[in-house]
C-alpha cells in the first residue's frame, strides 16, 4: 500500500459574510448607531472533511459552483488556513489555481516566465533548462520578447498554463486550467495531465468537464455545500453527480393509476442497467448497455411495438431503435418487459437522454400509444486504458456516437509502383 501524500482531518473553512473590517464613521454617525449587538453572519464552505489520498493517485474534485472545491485546494496548497482540523501533505506542492497569478504586463514573455516560474516554486535553473519547451508549448515564440499587455487573452493564459503545467512537484493540484486556450491547445492540456499522471506524481484536478475528469481520474470525491457526500471510481461519482436532486435518472417507474398511455397499452417503468442487471447511471464507453421496457398491453389485437430514441446532452439526435419481433404485431394482453441493448463501442462520451415510445407502426396506420420523452438518462465515460473504439486516444471528440468500425489495410511491399492520384 502507498504512502499517503494527503491526510486531511476534520478540516472546515467558516467565512465571516458581510462588512470587511472596521468601519469608519464621524463621531456624530457613531454617537447615532450606538453600539451593535447583532452578531456577524458566517458561513461554512467546508465542514467536517476527512480524507486520505495516496502517493500517485489521480483525484477528481467535482460538485456544482459552491460546493467548496476551490477553498479545498486553496487549503492543500496553503493560500488559505482551515478554521478547524488538521492535515499533512507529503512532499513539494505545486498549484494550478489561478493561471496568471505573478504575471506583470510591462515586462516581457520571457521575463515573465523566469518571474512566474519563481512564483510557483521552481529554481531559476530549473526555469531556464525548461524555457524552450515551455515556449513551445504555450506557441508563443514569436512573442516572447513582447510585454505581456500587448498579448491576446489566449496567449497570456497559455503561457501561463504552460510555465504551471512544466513544475515538477511529487502533489500537483489543478482548478479548472483545462479550459484555458483554444480547442487544439485543451486537448495538448489534457495530455500533459495525463502525462503528468502516468509519471507517479498525485494530483487532485477540479473541473466541470466529466470527460476530463473520468479519463484523467481513477477516484472522484463529490463535494456538496461543503461537505464530502461521495468518494469511489469516476462512473459511479460522476453518474451520481450528473443526476443532481432529482433521485437516479437511470430508473424511472408509475403507478398503474398514473401510468402514461391509453386502453391500448401503458408504461410502467424504464431503466438502465449493465450486463448484470444493475441498474446503471454511468456506463463505460465499451461496454453495453441495456434499456429496459416494462408496460402492460390491455386491448389485444393491436400492434404495440416498444421504440427508442437517442439523444445527447446538446440535443442532437443520435438514433431511433424499434424492436422487429414480430410477436408485437398482435399481442395478447398482458405484462411485457423487452430490453434493447445497445452494444458496446458504439456510443461516444456525453450524457444521452432516452425517450421512449409505444407505437402501432405498419401500412397506413401509425399512432403512438405511449410518448415519454427523457424517460431516463445515463452517462458514458472513457473510464479505463483498455482499447476502446477510440484506440488510444484519450481526449473527449465531437459526435453524438462513436462505433468501432471494421477496417481493411492492404500493405504495399518495397518495390511496388504506387500510382498518383
């Protein structure tokens, strides 16, 4: 077993709300007042954390804006004292919280790097034999002799992301840098993380991407209004989290009373689950998942077939599945439960809302006797490094599916003439 790198006990943060030191009035405005007798509001943003993270550990910090994920790291990284308890950490801390923070704009890109690099922690040595590839990766060459005031917004941040990405600390915490730059310069962000991660130093990233956070990660802690309410691998945490107050949206059931529908036919319930019948709100991008039907046909006679449609957090409509079997062209009355998997390396990460609908569908009749749009919902995340329809790219890609394709490679031997297009 690990060392641990970080032991928190106990740990709260109490902000006093309201006026910030004295207040300064004229005698007469004092005399006027007189003395107050109400006591300052205060407010927790952290309350009764306990936690333990080992040496090379990889940790998520999710929860809605709020919850304490930043004073969290303030804390780790002693910018900010905890009201109460204690904690140790074990070994050089370096900080991503605030990209920038130490930057001066008269002076140049250059000397803003040896400057910033100082602020974090690393040695002018270190800076120097650094400084290319710091330049390089932040693709401000052409710059770096500028002052920083003239610089666009994308460069200043890159440039700095760049000088905090290049620390090597045994503790890197990180608070939402993964969204600094452009589309191109996330995705070299997002792999410096990872490469920052396989070389065993342990890091505790905040962000609001799941993607990032369930790609990068092997834990995830949940915090809300302060406190830690959730702590266990990224597709259970996150499937929590994207569900919000609202229970599980993976399970959805009705009463017979209440149930949607007609006389024809009524929907009792509709889940997710994983291959072991598990109901699931989080679900790995390679494995398959299942949507789960429950109705009752009460009028016999009638075509009553179970439909399906996809779609992605943004509202693009990734597909529609009806079940053929030609049992539903006719059913008898009764209660029937039918499953459509979907399999594996077919979907992409996002969060797919499902609808579902009981249809009479054949020449010249359609009629939707059930329609129940969102009836569930469930995540898909890239969780583990096994080879996915992604290979080995890690990265979150655009597109509301993402299927493993056959492919066919012919190899062309030395001496074979190749033809120009």
């Amino acid at each position: 077993m690990a060392a641990p790198a970080i032991v928190l006990e106990g740990v709260g943060k109490r902000y006093r709300l309201g006026q910030l030191g004295p207040r300064y009035d004229t005698l007469r405005e004092a005399l006027l007042r007189g003395p107050s007798r109400a006591k300052p509001a205060t407010f927790w943003a952290l309350q009764d954390i306990d936690l333990e993270i080992e040496e090379g550990e990889i940790v998520g910090l999710i929860g809605r804006n709020g919850a304490g994920k930043t004073t969290l790291l303030r804390i780790l990284s002693r910018i900010t004292k905890p009201t109460v308890g204690t904690g140790e950490l074990h070994g050089r801390v370096g900080s991503l919280l605030e990209v920038g923070t130490g930057f001066h704009p008269e002076l140049t890109g250059r000397e803003n790097v040896f400057l910033n690099g100082a602020v974090l922690g690393m040695r002018r040595e270190e800076v120097r034999r650094k400084f290319d590839e710091i330049v390089d990766f932040a693709g401000v060459e052409a710059f770096i002799d500028t002052p920083v005031k003239r610089f666009s917004t994308g460069m200043y941040v890159r440039l700095a992301f760049s000088i905090a990405a290049h620390l090597e600390p045994e503790i890197l915490l990180v608070d939402e840098v993964l969204a600094v730059g452009d589309a191109e310069f996330q995705k070299r962000s997002l792999g410096k993380m990872e490469e920052v991660g396989r070389s065993g130093r342990t890091v505790v990233l905040v962000s609001h991407s799941m993607p990032s956070i369930s790609s990068l990660c092997e834990r995830v802690l949940l915090l809300d209004s302060g406190r830690l309410v959730m702590d266990g691998p990224p597709e259970r945490v996150v499937g929590h989290y994207l569900t919000g107050e609202h229970g599980t949206s993976a399970l959805r059931t009705w009463a017979v009373e209440d149930a949607p529908g007609n006389d024809v036919a009524r929907l009792l319930r509709v889940r997710v689950h994983d291959e072991a019948g598990v109901t699931r709100e989080s679900v790995d991008i390679r494995d398959a998942v299942g949507i789960e039907v429950t109705f009752d046909v009460l009028r016999g006679g009638e075509t009553v077939a179970p439909l399906l449609a996809f779609r992605t957090e943004w509202g693009v409509h990734a597909f529609t599945a009806v079940d053929p079997d030609p049992r539903w062209r006719g059913p008898a009355p009764g209660r029937y439960v039918s499953t459509a998997w979907v399999p594996g390396n077919l979907l992409n990460e996002t969060r797919y809302g499902v609808a579902v609908f009981l249809t009479t569908i054949m020449p010249g009749k359609t009629e939707k006797h059930v329609s129940v749009w969102d009836a569930v919902a469930f995540q898909t995340v890239n969780s583990r490094s096994e080879p996915s329809a992604k290979g080995e790219f890690l990265q979150p890609w655009d597109g509301a599916v993402s299927p493993m394709l056959e492919w066919e490679v012919s190899a062309v031997g030395a001496g074979v003439e190749v033809l120009e297009p």
